[in-house]
C-alpha cells in the first residue's frame, strides 16, 4: 500500500487542483492524507521534510512533487496509467 501525502493551503489554486487529481486517481492501494500547512501541525511536518513550496506531494515518505501540478508525476505515484496516452 503506498501513502501519500499533499502538502497544501487553502489560498493555493494549484494545490485544489493537485487534489482533485488525486482523488480522481485514488484506488484501495492508496492511503491518501492531505496536511495544510496553515495549521501547527501542518507546519511542523512540513519543516520536518523540508518542504517550502506548495502544493508538494510525498509518496511514502519521498517528495515527488513540489510546485508545479504534474498529472503524470501523480498518476504515477499512485500506480495508475492515464487512459490518454
């Protein structure tokens, strides 16, 4: 099972965008937590992987995704294949 993390804020375009892709992708393989960095904890994790831009995407303890919203970069770290390619 692959867990995944996103970093995010509520005042980010691209990190509601990141979302809606996940959850589009998401399967019964994927433990899927989202962790705004607004909040204490939020923060605190964040500074813990070194994490400074948003929407920022961590697959099993990894950073995959920082920034910029990549759907293939998502697809893959979920394991899923995009059925446009």
């Amino acid at each position: 099972m692959r867990y995944i993390e996103l970093y995010y804020s509520d005042t980010c375009p691209n990190c509601h965008m990141a979302r809606k892709l996940i959850v589009g992708m998401l399967n019964e393989k994927v433990l899927f937590k989202e962790i705004n960095v607004g909040t204490e904890y939020g923060k605190k994790k964040a500074e813990e992987l070194g994490i400074w831009v948003v929407p920022t995407l961590v697959v099993d303890g990894e950073v995959v995704m920082e920034g910029e919203v990549d759907e293939k970069v998502i697809a893959k770290a979920i394991n899923v294949t995009n059925e446009n390619e």
